[in-house]
C-alpha cells in the first residue's frame, strides 16, 4: 500500500479509507496516517476517519498530534469517541 498511490473515480475517501485500513493491519502506520489525513482532506465531516488516526497516532506515541487532532474535532463538531477521550484522558 503506497502512499503515492492515486484513486480516480467518485468513492475517493472510501477508497483511500480502505487503504488506510489495510495499511493499519499490515503495520504500516506511516502510510495509514497519509491515507486517513486524505479521507478527511476528501470527506472534512467523516467522523470515523478522524477517530481512527486519533488512535493511530496514541499509538504511534504521538499523543500531541492526536490531542491537536481532538481540538480540530471539538472546533469543527466533529464526533469523537467518547471511549478513545477516556483512554487519552482528556475530558
């Protein structure tokens, strides 16, 4: 799964989020978050997409990129999960 990979057609964000997730399972993190931050660029509202690279990044011990990423949610209304917040910590 490349990061460079191009998709054409109209389900763009759900091609892309499809490689994000195929990506996260073959322990590519670094290519799922490429693939993730382009499902929001294509789909700004996918709630889904923004809590998984939330994770992706508490994961990656990026705890900073993912409590900004909670901010950007918070700012925009985006849903976040209420049990991701709890295990971030963050109210």
């Amino acid at each position: 799964m490349s990061e460079g990979l191009k998709i054409s057609g109209n389900n763009n964000a759900e091609a892309y989020f499809l490689i994000a997730q195929a990506c996260f399972f073959e322990n590519k993190a670094n290519s799922a978050v490429i693939n993730l931050r382009k499902v929001i660029e294509l789909d700004p509202e996918n709630s889904v997409a923004y809590n998984n690279l939330v994770m992706l990044y508490m994961q990656m011990g990026e705890k900073d990129s993912a409590v900004a990423l909670v901010q950007k949610m918070r700012m925009n209304g985006i849903k976040t999960s209420p049990e991701l917040l709890r295990k971030m910590g963050v109210k």
